[in-house]
C-alpha cells in the first residue's frame, strides 16, 4: 500500500511518505469530523447497495494507490451501527470517546503483541490493572487481563474457578459433578462459558427473580440444598451487576455472604454495571463487589473507550496464573534482555497475539479522570428516571420494570404488534435507536442510556415517536 502504488525495492511501505502523510491527515480529519458532528445525521442508517458492491469483489493480485483506499475508507464513517450518536438507545453500547481516536492511533504505529516481553506497552497495562484493582477495592496482589469484553473475561474467570476445584488442565473435567447458580436475567455468556469450559450448559442453575428482577436469595439457597442432597458439588455463584434486560443489581452483599459461608466461588458480571463503582447514584447498588474472587467488565460500555475493551479481575493471583501458565522453549524467559519480565499476560489468559487495547483505556482515564467519567453515569441514571417519570405519564404506554439504573423498559397497550412496530418505526427513520426485548412475556422497547451525549432533549425526541398515532 503506497501512494504510487508502486513497491519499494525491498519493502511494503509507502514508496512516498510525504504523500501518504497528507493522505492519513486528510482521513484523520474526516474521523474527527464525524466524532463532533455526528448528531447531526440520522442515528443509523443503512449501508447503500453501490458501497456494499464495492465490498463485494474479487481477492485483489495489485494494490490500489493510498487515495482510493482514504477515499474508501472516509466512505464507511457515517454507517456505523449508531452507538456514537446522543439518540442511540439499542442494547448496552458505549458511545466511544476523542481520546480512543488518538490512541488506535499510537497503537496501530507502535504495533505491539501484548502477549508478553518486556517493552513500554506491557507497563501501560500494568498501569490499568493497578487502576482497576483500586476502583474495586481489591488487594495489591490481585491479577488481571485486558480482553476483548465481558463475554472472553467470563470464560477466563470461571476456568480459573473450575480450575480451583478441578485437576481440569491435563484430566480434563471427566464425570464432574460441579453446578454454579446465576439469575435467570444474567447474561448468556455465563451459561456459554458453561459449555465452552466442558461443565456443560445444564449444570448453570438459572435462580428465579424477584419483583425487582433481582436474585431470590431463599429460592437462591434452596437450590443449592438441593442440589447437594442429590450429591451434586456447588462451586460457583454469579452475581449480575446490571442486567441487560432491565439494568437490575442483585444484592451481592447477599451473595458474597452465601459464597463465603458455603464455599462458593463469587463472580460479578458486571459488563456495564460495575462502572457504577464511580458513581454516587449507584455505588450503593455495589457495595460487596470488592468481596468478589473475580470480576467481569467492559470499558468500552459506560467508560466509553471505543470497541474493544474489556477487563477481568481476579482476587487470587496464584489461582489466575495457574490456570493458564505453560511455557513451550521458545517463550522461555530470561532475567535480562527483552524476554525479561516474567509473568506476562500469555501466563494469565488464552491469548498469545494480544493487541494494545489497554492503551485507549489509558488514555480515556488519563484524559477525562473518574470524576467525569462517574459523573457522566450519575447523569445517565438520573435521565432514565425522567424517561420512566414520562413513560408513567403518557396513557398510551406501560413501564414494565422499576429503573434500577440506566434501562427503561415499556410497552405500547395496545400490545405486541403495535410496540415491535414503534421500535422499527424509530430505527428506520433514523430518529432514536431503541431495541426490542421481552419481559414478563410481554415485546418492551428497551432504552438503554449509557451514552454521554444524550440530553434530555434527545429523550423528549424519542418519546414524541413513541406516541405517534
């Protein structure tokens, strides 16, 4: 790839720096133009038949000169799935931030493999694993991973709990008898992890709610008595800090009190919700999270580092390492020399070849501070308050859950039909970006606002489509 398109006599780069310079500054403007006025469009829009041709076409044997590529490339910026727009509502999307932009870009020049070794990138994430560690509460000693969400951090922390009861790493799980307990509102990447790790999707109990969409605490315990009367062995419990139906917290002081008692294995899926550890308005919601062996979350939801950036957190140190160390000769260590500086992340997690995520998550802490970045979710909160308090007022609409946090969920009386149509209806118009769930057996718009930008005006906009005859 060069601006000539022709290679240079021994190398892939650009034949002429000067106009590849201008090139990549020209698409740098583009991208910060769509970041600031990104509002100003439609919030999704779909991709246009002519670019999906020219994504369509034969492997290509000659390079196309850098202009077309730029071209190409600027192109793509306004078709995103819309999570960078103030009207973005849909599932549980952060909406990214200025200082993510710059930092791909150090990345992308530094072009570092985070598996290991000793050199400037493993130190930043060093840096966001001791930022992490004190934003939960855990001790100095507890390890952690940079991954690509909540969903890889999920199967990292509950091999490392298999791990612990099981001689799982050569043996294999065998005819095991292990059975863990999660919320019947917890995400599926538990009972995926389940299945993926051998223990096999069925031996996650999925524990009833209560009104509140929380954990049933007594149905909770009688589950696990039953369970062990009929010899099976409970090894885990999953606390959810923020639904993604609803946004519900289970009370985890509860369940960090059962894991202790019986000896269980306390885990927090907190994709979103953890974040609310910088939050006023929801650090109560949080309290025994830091009693947790293992923690699960994503930066790139209500901290706002562009996708991908998730974080999983472990108390155990020992544990952690020993469910993943195994070094073959040619990833032997030294004490000198840039092999040194064992362990290294390879040693905590399934991953050799790492990208340098955990520089977009320096740089958006480094650059806003927790105090923003808390305050940011403290707003959010309270605006899913006032789309509740709207919801409640218009005759035409039904809440169908209590706002625990930053989701609200409602249906048109009407019924089914009629509430899956408002949710395409904003969609296609381009107006909001809602999603469509079901709860108590019933379709719901579901808004979810974990997105810096919105404004309390963008939520009158979206209600105004939402009672539309």
């Amino acid at each position: 790839m060069n601006v000539n398109n022709k290679l240079t006599f021994d190398s892939l780069d650009p034949a002429d720096w000067t106009g590849f310079r201008a090139q990549a500054h020209a698409l740098l403007d583009a991208a910060v133009d769509q970041m600031q006025t990104g509002h100003d469009g439609p919030v999704w829009r779909p991709l246009p038949d002519a670019t999906k041709d020219n994504l369509n076409v034969p492997l290509p044997a000659v390079g196309a000169p850098i202009t077309e590529v730029v071209s190409a490339l600027e192109n793509l910026l306004p078709y995103g799935v819309g999570n960078t727009h103030p009207r973005f509502f849909g599932w549980v999307h952060g909406s990214g931030g200025a200082a993510s932009l710059l930092a791909e870009i150090a990345a992308a020049a530094m072009n570092a493999n985070l598996g290991g070794r000793d050199h400037g990138a493993i130190y930043v994430e060093k840096q966001v694993l001791g930022w992490v560690r004190e934003m939960f509460g855990f001790p100095a000693g507890a390890s952690g991973l940079v991954v690509s969400g909540t969903s890889m951090a999920t199967i990292v922390a509950l091999k490392v709990a298999r791990d612990a009861r099981l001689s799982a790493r050569k043996a294999g799980v065998g005819a095991h008898r292990l059975v863990g307990y999660a919320s019947d509102q917890a995400h599926n990447c538990v009972s995926r992890a389940f299945d993926m790790l051998g223990l096999g999707s069925d031996a996650l109990r999925a524990v009833p709610v209560n009104a509140a969409f929380e954990m049933d605490i007594a149905a909770l315990q009688e589950m696990i008595a039953a369970d062990v009367a009929a010899g099976k062995e409970p090894f885990l419990l999953v606390g959810t800090a923020g639904s993604v139906n609803v946004g519900a917290f289970d009370d985890l002081v509860a369940l960090a009190d059962i894991a202790a008692a019986k000896g269980l294995w306390l885990h927090i899926d907190g994709a979103f919700g953890a974040a609310g550890v910088l939050s006023e308005t929801l650090q109560p919601r949080l309290k025994g999270l830091d009693r947790a062996d293992s923690v699960a979350f994503d930066f790139h939801k209500w901290l706002h580092v562009n996708y991908d950036a998730g974080f999983v957190l472990l108390r155990d140190e020992a544990l952690h390492r020993a469910a993943f160390e195994g070094a073959p000769d040619y990833l032997e260590g030294a004490a000198r020399g840039l092999a040194a500086g064992r362990p290294w992340p390879v040693d905590y997690g399934p991953e050799l070849s790492r990208g340098f995520r955990a520089l977009k998550i320096w740089a958006q802490i480094t650059a806003l501070g927790t105090e923003a970045l808390g305050a940011a979710i403290s707003r959010n909160c309270a605006q899913a308050q006032l789309l509740a308090a709207m919801v409640d007022a218009e005759p035409s609409l039904k809440r169908l859950a209590p706002v625990a946090s930053s989701v609200v969920v409602f249906a048109d009386k009407r019924g089914d039909a009629v509430t899956e149509e408002i949710v395409l209806r904003l969609q296609e118009s381009g107006q909001a970006v809602p999603s469509l769930t079901t709860v108590n057996g019933r379709k719901a718009v579901r808004v979810n606002i974990t997105n810096h930008r919105t404004t309390d005006e963008d939520l009158r906009v979206l209600m105004a489509v939402c009672v539309t005859p």
